[in-house]
C-alpha cells in the first residue's frame, strides 16, 4: 500500500487516547515518525510503545501541558529535533465541560477556554515557528461542529471553539507566504469515543433529563447520513492535510458531520 506521509515529522497533542490515539497510529502507518504529547505522561509512553511496535515507525511520547507556554516551547523544539525536523503539528488536545449557563462555574469556563483555545494557539505558533526555520510545514487544529454552530448547555466549549477558527484564520494569513499552512477539521459526535462513553453520555443525560440511551439515539438522529462520526472519517481528512494533495488550502474548517453542518 502506497504510504502517502513517507518519511514526514510529526506532533500530535492530546495524543494518548481516543481521537488522539488514532491521529498517531493513523499518521505512523502512512509513513510518519511521530512525538505525540498529553497531559497524562505515563499513557502517553505506553500508546508511543504500543503505536512503534506496530507500525514499526518511531513514536516517542511526551507529557505537555498545552496550557503552560514555556513548557511548550521547549518540547516543541525537543520534538523537532528526537523527529529530525517537524512537517506537520495537529492540535487535538482538548477538554469539554458543559452546564447551565447561569450556574456555571467561571473557573471551569475559563479552564475550558485555557486549554482549547490558548492552548491551541501556544502550540501552533511554536509548531509555525520551528516549521519556518525547516521550509514550512502543515498545521491542523481538530476543531468541532461546535465551531460552526452553538452547542445546547455547552457554552465555554463553543466559545472556544469558535475562537480556534478565528486562530486558525488568522495563522494561515500571516504564514500563508511562508510555506506553513493551518487548517482545522470539525468533527461531528464521536459516539464511540471514550470521552462520550466515559463522560459526556453521563453529562449530557444529567443536564437533558434523559437516559444515556436516549440521548445517544437524539445524538444520532440529528445526522442525515444517521451514523455517528468514526475516528477514520477524521484521520482521513488528517492525512489530506497534512499532504502536499491539499497544499493550496490553508485556513479552512473542513466539516466532517455525516451532513449535519453544511457551511
């Protein structure tokens, strides 16, 4: 099989896990040798391990807190130079916390914020910075239909990810004749994904007085093609990005909603 990323450096945040997990082990296989980085340093050595031995690519994982700028810096350019350069940076890491707007706790809100929007933009100047000393590079933000449209009880979540396009926009301008394109990919429900099994099926039923079951059905019949979004529907468009198939897009939110967001 054809390995469309052949010999590409990357990093991947948010990268222990779920969508994360899938960024990496999807990007290994197409060729890619990867830094992948999370706030949980011990799963993210164990998937690394797991995602090398398979893939027969090097992986190496790193614990990062996207939120502390300094901390960043540093890896970023500790990760350029474990991979031998950096071509391609995805910004997956990310925490969704919702609640009623008028009881919502300001501290969470602002965490919310913290981490998927200041943390997005530390992380991807970093990448931009050390991709302009290398000859450019691809950035992509996994972002969110909930950057296209508001989102029931989910305020802070919205909030920050419409800003990430606005970061996304805003990047892509000021690099576009640098070599280093930033794009974003807006996913729909990823239904099967640890953080709705492990968390928002539970948040979501409490905040809409339904069972988990319902709200899984409610989730699933606000999509025209009435599945939910799978993590290769998302690496994918990944893969495209990160490409020289995709090189005269920059600063676009691809949605990959199954239909459910049209513009």
């Amino acid at each position: 099989m054809m390995r469309r990323l052949e010999g590409k450096k990357a990093v991947v945040t948010g990268a222990a896990q779920g969508l994360g997990e899938a960024i990496v082990e999807r990007l290994a296989r197409e060729g890619c040798d990867v830094v992948g980085w999370d706030l949980n340093a011990t799963t993210m050595e164990e998937t690394a391990r797991r995602v090398a031995a398979s893939t027969g690519q090097r992986v190496f994982g790193y614990g990062v807190d996207v939120t502390d700028a300094d901390q960043v810096r540093v890896l970023m350019d500790t990760s350029a130079e474990a991979l031998g350069g950096l071509d391609i940076c995805v910004c997956n890491a990310g925490i969704l916390i919702s609640g009623d707007s008028i009881e919502f706790d300001i501290a969470k809100w602002r965490k919310v914020i913290d981490v998927n929007l200041v943390g997005y933009f530390i992380c991807a100047r970093e990448a931009a910075r050390v991709m302009l000393k290398h000859g450019g590079g691809s950035i992509i933000q996994i972002n969110s239909k909930s950057g296209k449209k508001g989102s029931f009880r989910n305020s802070a979540y919205a909030a920050s990810k419409f800003g990430g396009i606005g970061v996304t926009q805003s990047l892509a301008l000021e690099f576009a004749e640098r070599n280093v394109r930033v794009n974003a990919i807006c996913p729909g429900n990823l239904l099967n994904s640890p953080l709705w099994v492990n968390s928002l099926f539970k948040q979501y039923a409490a905040n809409q007085g339904i069972s988990e079951e319902e709200v899984r059905r409610k989730y699933i019949e606000q999509v025209p093609m009435k599945r939910p979004c799978e993590y290769q529907d998302v690496t994918n468009v990944v893969v495209f990005l990160a490409s020289e198939e995709s090189s005269y897009m920059t600063g676009q939110a691809i949605n990959v909603t199954g239909g459910q967001e049209m513009h």
